[in-house]
C-alpha cells in the first residue's frame, strides 16, 4: 500500500510517497519489521542487513558548513572557492544495499585504503516525490530526517579528486544510516527556521568524543536544498539528501593530534539531538 505521509503534493508532483511509511508518523521505522528481516546476503564473515529504510533509491550528499570547508581544505593550504558560496553543492553516492550498514552492523575497512574516515551528517528522506519544488513548499516533501555516516578512504579520495572527477571510490564502499527516521512534526521544538534545526551533533571513538557541531550551522537549510536537487529533475520518495559534514565532523579535520585514523577494533558512534545515536564497528576488510 502506497501511504502519503505528509498530506499533499507540491511542485510537479509524483505520484505516491515512501512504500511501507506508517502514518501519522515514521520515528520508529528504523526499528520495524522492515528492519528485523533475516539477513539479505553474506560477503565473507560480513552480514549485510537489509537496510531499515525500506526504500533507498538515490543518496545526494552536499557540503553546506562553512567551518569544515574551511577546515579541511585548509589542512591542505587551500582556501574557500568562491563557487562554494554560490550555491549548495552535491554528489551521489553507491546506495547498493551491499554498501548500507544500519546501526549495529560492522562496517569493513576497504583493503585499499590506510586512511578511513567517518563523516558526521544530518539527513532528510523524501517522503513525496516532485519536480522544480519551489522552496516555500518544499519542506511538505520531507518524510523525516535521520543520522548518515559518510564514510571515506581519504587517501583514495585526494588522488582520485586531484583528476577532477569524484568523490568516487574513495566513497563507494560504504554508508550508515539510522538509528531512527524522525518526523519534521517530531522535531519541531528544535525548528530554528524554514528547513533548519538546532540538532546538536556529536560523534565519539572508543567512547571518547571528537566531534561536536550544531546543525542549525547549515549555510543553505533543507528547504534550499530539495529545491535545488529538484530542478527539472523529479525527486523520488526514498531519495536521501545528505547536508554533508558538519564543522570538526571529520578526522580530516581534526587532525593526528586529536585522532588517527580509523582501524579495526574501533566503535564510531554519532549523535544527534532529537534522533539518537548512531554505533557502528570498524572490523578488518573482507576478502
């Protein structure tokens, strides 16, 4: 059954929304039968889960904090492009459900790579499809938002970037989503504005945290960002809008000082204020 969450269609609008959303509200869908299936397939000694999210059909990821651009390009000895204050930026990235590693599961370090990376993210899923949606109602799309590890092989990824094409398989190999999908309705007293939230947004190594940020520090808020991603091109309901990472969310920012790179053994658990925490286990690459 093809359930409108949200109650009403604006843009172009594309018929349905996310399969499998119970209405009035989604917060536990990251916990429901969806995400208690049996295994879906086996890759070595890692079990790939079935993705909570029962319908993940594209992953735009953006950078829109100011703080980690200017952090991690300058760790680099670069400055700010003038392009990136032109307006907000995306990639898409591998949603394959061998790639999605939900809360709990163990994430493989790639053989490829001595420099892994977690990104600290707030996302929202759209829940009713549309094209060219104008900012004012593009909020109305947004079935809920939820926690998103980026995560990166950073030496793969500044080769790979130094071509001019990527990021590519510096980010193919995995993502985590979860632990929860929460309603807009469900956040509302951390509303700060059209499609801005102040989710504060930690992340912690081996119970030690690293990383706090604020998402209310987005330069462009969700609203401009379904707006953009959505011109004269259709967004589909399951289609994942990364804000990408937010200010010190990231050991390519933070530096040696703070924190090596990951390695096997190490636990990676981000929170966020109104969603939960998202604990995910770094283990040895599968061969």
């Amino acid at each position: 059954m093809i359930i409108d969450t949200l109650g009403g269609v604006r843009g172009e609008a594309i018929a349905g929304s996310l399969p499998g959303m119970p209405a009035p509200s989604v917060a536990g869908l990251f916990d429901s039968e969806v995400g208690r299936q049996p295994p879906r397939s086996s890759h070595g000694s890692v079990t790939c889960m079935p993705q909570p999210l029962p319908h993940i059909t594209s992953i735009r990821d953006f950078m829109v904090f100011e703080q980690h651009v200017k952090n991690a390009r300058g760790r680099r000895g670069l400055e700010v492009p003038a392009e990136w204050y032109e307006g907000p930026t995306f990639y898409f990235t591998n949603c394959a459900a061998g790639v999605l590693f939900p809360d709990g599961i163990d994430v493989p370090r790639p053989s490829y790579t001595s420099r892994l990376d977690f990104e600290l993210e707030l996302a929202c899923v759209i829940g009713t499809g549309g094209r060219n949606i104008s900012v004012d109602d593009a909020e109305q799309h947004i079935a809920g938002f939820t926690i998103y590890n980026d995560w990166s092989a950073r030496d793969v990824q500044r080769r790979e970037m130094a071509v001019g094409l990527g990021p590519s398989k510096g980010k193919d190999f995995a993502q985590s989503l979860g632990p929860h999908l929460v309603t807009p309705e469900e956040l509302k007293q951390l509303r700060v504005g059209r499609g801005r939230y102040a989710c504060a947004m930690t992340c912690s190594i081996n119970g030690t945290v690293v990383s706090a940020g604020n998402a209310r520090d987005m330069r462009w808020d969700f609203a401009e960002l379904i707006a953009h991603a959505s011109q004269d091109v259709a967004l589909e309901p399951g289609d994942v809008l990364g804000s990408g990472t937010v200010g010190t969310g990231c050991l390519l920012e933070l530096g040696p000082d703070v924190h090596r790179w990951l390695e096997p053994g190490d636990v990676v658990a981000m929170n966020i204020a109104g969603i939960g925490t998202l604990t995910n286990r770094v283990i040895d690459a599968v061969t």
